[in-house]
C-alpha cells in the first residue's frame, strides 16, 4: 500500500491513500475513527472513487460509438495510482491522467483531480473531471465513502439513522441479481424523511433514490454527535451496507448502473454528464462532525 497523505484542522483529521485517491482515515479531534475499519471479513474498501461508470454495465461492457470496451463495475479510477500534484497542512490534490492502459477500456483523453480540504469540523472533497481530448467525453462520478456503523460515540447501533433534509415521495430503484437496475420500482423504506437503518434493508443490495430530492443529510443516532453529509452536485443516492457490517456507506452519485437488457450507447444512458472538449465538469461532497 502507497504512504498515506495525512492532512489536519482544527476539528479533524484525514489520512488519503494515493492508490485510488481513496480516504481511509476520518478521525474527530480526539482520534476517533469515523469511518470503516475495512476489515475483509466484509469489505476492503473505504471510500472508493467511481469513475468513469457507476454500477454495473450490462455484460460488463462500455458501448461507445459502435465499439464495445470492457469495463468493471465502477470504473478503473479506485484501482489505479493517482499522483499527489498539491499538498499543505490542511489540504491535498491527487490526479489521474489518461494512459495506454485506461484508453483500451475508455477511449477519451481526461484529468481526475481529487481535491480534499479541512476546515475545522468539515471536510470537502472536490472532484474535477477535465476533457483533453477533441470529441464530447462520456461520463459518470460517484462517491462511495463508508462510515462506521455505529459512530464511536457510544450510541447503540440500532439508534442510529439517516435524516434527508427534504420529501423523497419517490419510490426506489430496484437492483436485481447481477447488479443491473430491474423494471419495478421498490417501495420507500423511509418514515416520513428518516432512514431508520436496519440490517435487514440491505438483504438484496443497495437502497437507490434516483432522483434524490435532498442535497445533505444527517447520519449518526440522535444522542450523538453526528455527520452532516452535502452532496449540491448529484441527484442520485445510493445507501449500502452488507448486513451485520460495521459501516454504512452514503453514496452521492452522478450515474447508475445499466438498466436490465441494456444495450446503447454510454452517452445515451441516463446518469450521463457529457463534456465538451477542454471543458470541466465538478461536484463537491462535505462531511461535516456536528457535536
């Protein structure tokens, strides 16, 4: 595993792995671990970034102008090495660049930058998609940050919740066997605007708003501290945990996987921001400890 970069406020502190541009560590002013232990009995991630797809593609390929690229669920960005281009005290940027291995899968010329910043208790991750190539570029953005579940605040487990901050009347995307988005709709498990979490919720993957109304909500149970999470820039939520985990992921996405049978072009699929040529396309994500 690559050094972490390690950054610091007042209020918190992160450590970043450049592999991936991935944050594994966010611990409060006393060294309280606020995300997932990653322990591989359940999962070995921590906050991967999904790029240049979210989900799953039907037959796990990338149909771009009458030519098929093979592409793993979530893209190639969380397993590649990003470079460190800026680094202070409080603040970090790692980028990835297109190279002869991302063109044989995804054909376009493109900078991630990966921009994260404290400030007191709040940190903000910043994503910058660049297009250096001559043709509109295709593409998807997620977040994928797992926190602990409970939070180390001495909470019961099955006190904690998610609070959106506006009505979510719609029902939810269904994920079927494979990992596509089948054609029912799945009720809303929410009561009133609360996601009161239960292992039981995840028996059959991830909860999907598609659109999500809200732009923050509020993880943790309501004795304790807690995390407010803004997400201004993607209208798409994805809540995910397998059951008995000691974390929750909250996923703001711009993207979603493949509806079932699926077999168009990636710029036609809904979830897909298009970039034109030297154009930037960004979206932010703050995590904020409230006490």
């Amino acid at each position: 595993m690559a050094d972490l970069i390690d950054i610091a406020s007042s209020g918190l502190s992160a450590a970043i792995n450049p592999f991936g541009a991935e944050l594994t560590h966010l611990r409060d002013a006393d060294g309280r671990e606020l995300m997932t232990d990653a322990d591989p009995a359940w999962w070995t991630g921590h906050a991967p970034i999904l790029f240049p797809i979210v989900g799953r593609l039907n037959g796990d390929l990338l149909r771009i102008d009458g030519n098929d690229y093979p592409m793993k669920q979530h893209g190639f960005a969380r397993r590649m090495p990003f470079a460190v281009v800026d680094r202070a005290p409080d603040r970090a940027i790692f980028r990835l660049t297109d190279c002869e291995e991302t063109r044989a899968v995804y054909p376009f010329a493109f900078a991630l930058d990966i921009a994260f910043a404290l400030d007191a208790a709040t940190l903000r991750i910043e994503a910058s998609i660049g297009n250096r190539g001559t043709a509109p570029m295709p593409a998807s953005f997620g977040w994928h940050p797992a926190f602990a579940w409970p939070l180390p605040y001495g909470q019961p487990r099955e006190d904690h919740r998610i609070l959106f901050d506006t009505d979510e009347p719609d029902p939810l995307r269904q994920i079927v066997p494979g990992g596509l988005i089948g054609p029912a709709p799945r009720p809303s498990p929410l009561d009133g605007r609360t996601l009161h979490l239960r292992d039981d919720l995840f028996t059959n993957d991830a909860l999907v708003w598609d659109p999500v109304r809200s732009r923050r909500a509020t993880y943790g149970a309501p004795a304790g501290p807690q995390l407010d999470i803004a997400f201004p820039d993607t209208a798409k939520l994805g809540i995910w945990t397998k059951p008995g985990a000691p974390f929750i992921c909250i996923e703001p996405w711009h993207g979603i996987a493949d509806p079932e049978g699926y077999g168009g072009d990636i710029r036609d699929k809904p979830g897909i921001v298009e970039i034109a040529p030297g154009a930037t396309w960004s979206c932010a994500l703050d995590v904020t400890l409230r006490s």
